[in-house]
C-alpha cells in the first residue's frame, strides 16, 4: 500500500521533537503576537492533531463523515485555556498527540484512508 504520508509525517514529527527539545522554558513564553506565544502554537497544535485523532477513531468505528466547525471560533474559545498550560507542557503535548495521530494514520485501513 503507497502511503507517501508516512514518510512526511515522520519527518515533520522528528522536525518538532526536536525543536521541542531544543527550545527552552523562557523561549516557550515569548509572545507571536495577539496574545500567542510559542508555547500556545504548541497547544494549537496538539489540540488540532488530538481532534484528528478523535475524528479518526470515531470514523474507523462508524464510517467517515463530515465534520465541520468554525475554525476562527475554536481556536479564539480555545486560546484563553491555552494560555493556562504551563508552557513546557504544551510543548510535550505537541510532540505526542502527533505521534498518537501519525501511528493510527499509519495502521489506519486502506479502505479508511481511501474515506478519507
């Protein structure tokens, strides 16, 4: 089975990991600007890849469907309890929720990933 997507998603996780790894406590604080900060991308980041990961649990079991919601809402609900999470935290959460989304990708059936 060709999945080229493996291959990239493995290399972007080894490029997060170690920019997590390398990055420190301060530089997680440094704001991006409109109340971001490096740590909060992070935060973004796992919690787009944890969304994934649900919706692709949820469509193993029951068939893959749309599911829509407003992007700009989400992330402007979400980045209040973002801020919340100690950054060094979010940065580690970033790094595991992609592992977890790349491995059920990978052991994902064809059938669900031709769904998709």
């Amino acid at each position: 089975m060709d999945r080229p997507f493996v291959a990239e998603n493995a290399k972007a996780r080894e490029r997060l990991g170690a920019l997590v790894a390398g990055i420190t406590d301060e530089e997680l604080s440094l704001p991006l600007g409109n109340g971001w900060t490096i740590a909060v991308a992070f935060a973004h980041l796992a919690f787009w890849d944890q969304r994934r990961l649900v919706l692709m649990r949820k469509w193993k079991q029951s068939g893959v469907e749309l599911s829509p919601l407003d992007i700009d809402v989400t992330n402007d609900s979400l980045l209040p309890i973002w801020r919340a999470i100690p950054p060094r935290a979010a940065a580690d959460l970033a790094v595991s929720s992609a592992e977890a989304i790349d491995r059920e990708l990978e052991e994902a059936s064809s059938d669900l990933i031709d769904a998709i």
